[in-house]
C-alpha cells in the first residue's frame, strides 16, 4: 500500500462521500499499439509559415454538461457548414456528429441533442468518403459512444482553411453526461478510435505542422478561470502574458494497464499538495517521484493524465478520503455544496514533477450548476445560495493513473510538446494582459529557446510516439475570409448555450418565488441536470479510513 504520513487538516468531518464519477475517460476500444517507429512523413510544404502559429478561442459552457467543459469553433465542407467541439487533450479523433444521426434528429430540447451543430455531407461539395462505417468508432468511459465512417475535407480553424483534413462522422452517436458534441482529440495519433490500425491518420497536431502552419507538433492551452468564460488554445507557439513565473518543463511518462507499459501520453505526477485556509496552510502529502516511480504503490505521487476533456479531478479513494474529505466537509453525499465556498473554501497547491506548484481557488472546482433546459443556476436552499458541484471526484477503479481535468487545468497554463514527449507548466495568468505570442522552432530546445528563464529536463528517454505517414496527401491552405473563433468573453458562447441570471458566485439573483428549482439537498436527483451517475462508488457515509 502506498504509504503516506499522518498530516494535519484544516477542517473534520465524521462523514465520507460516495464517487462522483463525472470525468470523461478517454479509454478508446482500440488505439492503443506503438506506432512510434511510423516514421516522419515528409512534408507538403517546405517551409512553414512566416508567423508559425494558429490561435482559436475556447470557451467554457455550463448549460451543456455538468460542470462545464471547453469547446471551440470550426468549420467544415464547402459551404462552410459551422461546428462547435470539445476540446479534448485525452483523445486524438477529430469528428462532427452527422446530421443523419437519431441523436441529432431529436428536439433541441432533448436530454442528447446536438446542440454544437451536425454536418450534413451531402451538402459539402468538397467531401470524400476515406473509410466506411463503422471504421469510426470511439467510447469513453462514462459510457458515451460514437461511430460512423471516416471522411475528409475543408476544415476551418482560426484564420485558415485547410484540406484535405479527416475526421470521422459520427453517424451513431450516445452521449451519457449532457448534450451530444464534435470532438477535438489533440493526443497523440496511436491513440486514434480506429478499427484497423491500417487506418490510423494525420490529427490536428500533425495535420498543421505538416501543412507549413507550425513548426512542430505542439501547442498551448489556456483555459481561463472558471468566471472568465473563454481562453485560448495556441499551436505551434507561447503566449507569455498568459502565464505567471517560468515556465518549468517535465517528462511525460508512458502509460501502464494491467501491469503493461503502453505508449507515452500526456501523463505527469502531482508529488506534493498543501491546502490553504484563512492564512493558514497544511501539507497534505510530500516527497513523490516524478517519473515511472510514482506507478509503484508505495510512492505518495499520483500519476495523472491532463485531460482537458475531462471536468473533474479524479483522485485515489484512499486521498480523497485521508485528505479531500475531511477538509472539504461540507460537500454533501451527491457531490453538492452551496455556492458560497466557491469564495471562502480551502484552496490547494500542487507540486508536479517535482517542479512547478500551482495554486488553485476553490472557485475553480466548485462551479454551478446549471439546468440545461432553462439555462439557469439552480438553488441550493431557500437562503438565494446557488447549487454547486463539487469537481474533486473519488476514484475506485485502482487505475494506475487517473485525469486530471479542468478542475485544475484552469489554473495552469501548458504548452503540450509532442514531438519531444514533454509539457512545460506554469500558473495561469488571472488577468492576462496584452497578448505576447512567440513562434516555437522545431526541436529539444524550441521552447526553452522561444522563452527565457525556461526551468527545462532532460531529454526524455522514452521515445515520443511518431506521426503518421501522409503518403500521397498534400494540404491546401487558404486564407479564411472571417477568422473563425474569435470572439471572447460571454461573446464566445453560442447564445443557445448563455446562463440567463444568476451569478454563479453564492447568491441567486433569482427570487425566492422565482423560476428556477429549489433543490432538496442532501439527496436530490440530478440526472435531469445532466449531473447523473455520479458519486456512485460504494463508500459507506459514515466510514472512515486510516492509511
């Protein structure tokens, strides 16, 4: 067992919470072979563009899934037909749910509509057919589901249009935990939701580096505070005023399953955490290792996957137990607390690799909820508080590595360095200023190179997974007439998707005798909010447990 010392807590509780099982995990029915050794495809073009980059704007919805999530714009097809994704480091596939799916056939109003836009192919005069259904097929862990055929054509991010792109076109769609939406995967290509692994192709990442857009594959991702509404995801280079301190550059490891390594991924280790209340401050465990280590029981690190397509933060029962629970007491057995410990709840301090701390506010993982009917917060109780969910989850599975999602990744600005198998880490500006953007040049030292004061690792001995052949493709950039997702801001959320009233801080603007629910806490049910299968894990109320 792994050990951990007996530390002081903050806060006591006598009770225990259930799972919250609300993260998305991106476990796919296949994807998971070695193709490091593919090669490097030779480039369509030679050179890159004069600026190497490409920068879109993400934004956080409420009303669409519990907890929120990131999303982006695109376009795709001629005429551009409009879609919305999640954003999603924890997979790799770029699809857009058809037109043509029952899913997106059902009322706007419906538990599974797809609310992000669908493509109608037929209408695209530009799209081609690469692999018949059900060559697409992907299924996440909190049961979603998607498949359909592979197809290719122009695909819109930012200010450009590029073609030939694949996707695939989820046909069939079953979204578990809110509104059905496209996806964005920005992992590594291995990690493709393909049924042959002939069929495996160029994602995102590579797709724009191989097109001269960027240097290599890399990029970075600010999400933004939980109340800002929108941040930025930046391929192929850094925007400095996004960030806080130096960046501090880790190793990513590879990944085990049942004892078994598998290809590296975007897995780093917390070795330390401290919580912070009223000026006072607690360890609450220490001294992890950074690298493949921290798999053994008896390291305190926890392993983790930054996974921006995942909501919470799933962490060991035994630390959420010994460490989360008992300083978070008034989180109640569903994983509700009122709004009003968004601003005076504990805050924590995550040491990862051993290298970089990064403070989180509680407001950053305790969010509202939202009916995604009325788009309005919910009551917590007669007092005006808002309902929150509480977005630090218990984990039973025993996985050896678990994600770590927006939770905390709101709080951290990374720059994901595929090529190298890295990620450089630093806190996230609050109140960003003007922006700072510097191309990253191919190569082990681009980002430390980009940017001064660069706390940087050495080479990772683990080979980063390598990019799929392009064979004959060669891209076709264009210059897009409207740059597509710029808007910022509340501006960014399609305006089906905008909370209405509420403040999403503690007090409701609603009236008592206003509209929105009271909800009954403890033991309400929050499958019509979307909040359904969650803290569900067999932890009696009541139990405790000494490590």
């Amino acid at each position: 067992m792994r050990s951990l010392a007996a530390l002081p807590l903050l806060l006591t509780s006598t009770s225990a919470l259930p799972e919250l099982s609300i993260s998305k995990r991106d476990r796919h029915t296949g994807g998971q072979t070695d193709l490091s050794a593919r090669g490097v495809p030779a480039r369509s073009r030679l050179t890159p563009r004069q600026d190497g980059f490409i920068e879109t704007n993400i934004f956080d919805v409420l009303a669409w899934s519990s907890g929120g999530a990131y999303y982006a714009n695109l376009t795709v097809g001629t005429p551009p037909q409009p879609q919305t994704v999640i954003l999603d480091t924890g997979s790799s596939d770029l699809y857009f749910d058809a037109s043509s799916a029952s899913t997106c056939e059902d009322p706007p109003t419906a538990t599974q509509a797809c609310e992000g836009g669908t493509f109608d192919s037929s209408k695209s005069s530009t799209y081609r057919e690469v692999h018949a259904a059900p060559a697409f097929n992907t299924s996440f862990g909190d049961g979603s589901t998607a498949l359909g055929p592979y197809g290719s054509d122009v695909v819109g991010i930012g200010h450009v249009l590029i073609s030939p792109v694949q996707f695939g076109v989820a046909t069939t769609v079953d979204s578990t935990t809110g509104f059905s939406l496209g996806l964005m995967g920005l992992g590594y290509s291995n990690n493709e939701a393909v049924t042959s692994q002939r069929n495996f192709y160029q994602n995102m990442p590579e797709v724009l580096k191989d097109a001269g857009e960027i240097n290599s594959r890399l990029y970075s991702v600010f999400l933004n505070g939980a109340n800002a509404g929108s941040g930025t995801i930046l391929f192929g280079g850094i925007d400095t005023s996004k960030y806080t301190g130096s960046l501090a550059t880790v190793n990513f490891l590879p990944q085990f399953y049942d004892g078994q390594e598998l290809p590296l991924n975007f897995i780093t280790t917390v070795t330390a955490a401290n919580i912070s209340l009223g000026g006072q401050t607690a360890q609450l465990w220490s001294g992890g290792s950074p690298g493949v280590e921290a798999y053994n029981r008896d390291d305190p690190a926890l392993p983790v996957l930054l996974d921006t397509g995942s909501t919470a933060w799933s962490i060991p029962q035994r630390y959420f137990l010994n460490y989360i629970e008992p300083n978070f007491d008034f989180v109640d057995r569903s994983g509700i607390c009122s709004c009003e410990y968004a601003k005076s709840g504990p805050s924590l301090s995550l040491e990862f690799g051993g290298k970089v701390t990064i403070t989180v506010t509680p407001d950053q993982f305790i969010v509202p909820i939202i009916d995604p009917t009325t788009r309005k917060p919910q009551r917590y109780d007669n007092k005006g508080n808002e309902a929150c969910i509480f977005l630090l989850a218990p984990d039973t599975s025993g996985q050896p590595f678990l994600t770590l999602g927006d939770a905390v990744l709101r709080s951290m600005y990374v720059v994901f360095d595929l090529d190298n198998g890295q990620g450089s880490i630093a806190q996230a500006a609050t109140n960003p200023g003007s922006p700072n953007i510097v191309t990253v040049q191919a190569g082990p030292t681009g980002v430390a190179a980009a940017v001064s004061g660069v706390n940087t690792a050495p080479a990772n001995t683990v080979k980063a997974p390598g990019e799929v052949q392009s064979g004959t493709v060669a891209y076709s950039v264009a210059t897009a007439a409207t740059p597509i997702g710029t808007a910022t801001g509340a501006g960014a959320v399609p305006a089906n998707a905008q909370v209405v009233g509420g403040s999403g801080t503690g007090s409701s603007s609603e009236s008592s005798s206003a509209a929105a629910t009271v909800l009954s806490i403890p033991g309400a049910d929050f499958t019509a909010l979307g909040v359904a299968a969650i803290w569900t894990a067999g932890i009696a109320l009541g139990a405790s447990l000494m490590l």
